[in-house]
C-alpha cells in the first residue's frame, strides 16, 4: 500500500479470483480503478514521485520478480522497468 504524493490516491494490492492485482482508489470518494489484470501476481506498488505512475513487482513473463509501471489512470500497457 502506497499513498500518492498529493495524498489523493492510494496504490493497493487486493487478492481477486486467486490473483494479486493493483488498485488505484480515490481518497476523497468512493472508487477504484483496477491498474493490473494479469495472470501472474502483481504485488507492492510505489507511486512516482509526480503521482503520475505506479511501479510495482511482478513474476510475469519470467516467472522471477521485477518491476513494473502503469500510468496511475489505468491507461496504456504496462511497462517492464527492471
């Protein structure tokens, strides 16, 4: 669980159908937006420093951890870092 820099969201990790995926949840109001939806885990996400991204970990593709970003608004592709 992460708190965005401008405190408006927050990055959680929540257990769906047997798989960890990332959420993006609102801190003024109700709401969610789910920011993963992948087979493998996804597992300890960390806002950038401009609230703009999410990095988190992953065990996609490889089968071993790295890390990962997605825009905070669920937009685009996820994009492997590390």
């Amino acid at each position: 669980m992460d708190l965005s820099p401008d405190g408006t969201r927050l990055a959680v990790g929540r257990a769906t159908e047997g798989n960890w995926d990332i959420l993006s949840l609102q801190t003024a109001r109700l709401g969610a937006t789910r920011l993963t939806d992948d087979p493998a885990g996804d597992y300890y996400p960390v806002w950038s420093f401009d609230s703009q991204r999410v990095a988190f970990s992953s065990e996609r593709q490889t089968g071993v951890m790295q890390i990962w970003e997605r825009a905070a608004s669920g937009a685009g592709a996820d994009t492997l870092l590390l």
